[in-house]
C-alpha cells in the first residue's frame, strides 16, 4: 500500500528535511514536539516498507510512504469520508486531491473542481460536505474487490 502526500507549500532544506523524523523537531511554535512524520515513518518500517521525504524550498514536499500490504502490523486505512469531511470542516480554503486505487479500479475527488462549480459556496457548508461524504463512500464502495 502506497500513501503519497503532497503539498504546494514553502518546501524544506536538506538540513531541515534530515530533522524531521525527529519526534523532538517541529517549526510549530503551538508545542514542542512532532509526532506525525516520525509515527507514519515508524508504521511504515514496522510493515516491511519505507517512508521517503522529497522537497524543493519554494515549491513544495511529497511524503511516500510505503506499507506491506499483507503484513499484520499494517494499520487500517479508517475511514476516508469521514477523515477527508472533518479536514474540510476545519480547512474549507485548503483542497485536497484524494486518489484511491484497487488493482486496476481507480476513484479521485479533488476539491478544486468542486470549487468551480459551487463559486461562492464554502467547502465546509454542511450540504457540501455532506455530498462530498457519499460521492467517497459510493465510489469507494465501486472500487472495492469483489470477494
């Protein structure tokens, strides 16, 4: 299994980006610790994968993990609808481009072309985020192996 993260953001330097693994690094001011990369790296490891950092300062970062599909420390995916919903509550003016593969069965929801089409309506109005939820589900639910 294959999580890719990406974002068009300030980007890292080498030195920063050799830091970022560290539990006790972060550039938050809010608190002093950073867990997220170091835990995702470690779940990653645990299953036999990897996790891989790339950045270019001024332009962005693209976070691969890599998870062994069969291998019993792999932790469920969860709840996608539900993840990608409650970001938006919280983040209406960040898109998100969210991809699932199975096989050769393929889903993408991406906010940007959401937001063409409703103009001046905000992500995180409930209807919206509503219809986001099910568009997830159903086309999870169509893509998902037959068993």
């Amino acid at each position: 299994m294959e999580i890719i993260i990406e974002d068009d953001g300030r980007g890292m330097k080498k030195k920063e980006r050799q830091k970022v693994l560290d539990p006790f690094y972060t550039t938050r001011t809010t608190r002093k610790v950073g867990l997220g990369l170091p835990l995702f790296a470690d779940r990653a490891r645990e299953t036999g994968g990897k996790l891989t950092i790339e950045s270019w300062p001024g332009e962005g970062t693209r976070i691969t993990g890599i998870f062994g599909w069969s291998h019993w420390d792999r932790p469920p995916l969860g709840d996608m609808a539900s993840t990608i919903v409650t970001f938006l509550q919280g983040n209406p003016q960040i898109d998100i481009k969210y991809c699932h593969r199975v096989n050769d069965r393929y889903m993408e929801l991406n906010t940007r072309e959401y937001r063409e089409v409703l103009d001046d309506v905000s992500l995180n109005h409930p209807q919206v985020l509503e219809y986001i939820r099910e568009y997830i589900i159903g086309q999870l639910n169509l893509i998902r192996p037959n068993t």
